[in-house]
C-alpha cells in the first residue's frame, strides 16, 4: 500500500526534493526539503546528503594538502 501524504491524503509514488538553507543557531547548513508532488506540503527535512558528501571530501583533499606539505 503507498504512502499517502498527511495533508491532500493522496497517494505518494514519488516524491520531490527541494534545496533549503538550513539555520541552526549560528550555524548555516545546505538542506533538502521533501514534498508532496500533488500539493507541495513539506514531508521533512534534512541536511542535503550530496552536499554533505562534497563539503567532506573537499575537506579531506585540504587536509591531505596540508599533511603532504609537511
């Protein structure tokens, strides 16, 4: 049985995500907001996970940079 979104109660086969900025404290975040297709009521919210992955490995190759140079 698929899942029905909470607000239309119309069934939910896919499902569309939406970049945000995320504001924790002081802290800013990229984030993925999670919609209804049918009338975009938010579903939930998180950190962007391929954002995440990126910010990682960008800082990972610094860090090699700076253990290499030494």
């Amino acid at each position: 049985m698929p899942a029905k979104c909470p607000k239309c109660e119309l069934a939910i086969a896919n499902i569309k995500g939406e970049k945000i900025k995320v504001e924790i404290g002081k802290s800013t975040w990229r984030g993925v907001s999670y919609v209804c297709p049918h009338c975009d009521s938010v579903l939930g919210v998180q950190a962007d996970p391929i954002a995440l992955k990126a910010d990682i490995v960008d800082e990972l190759k610094k860090a090699i940079q700076v253990w290499s140079s030494k």
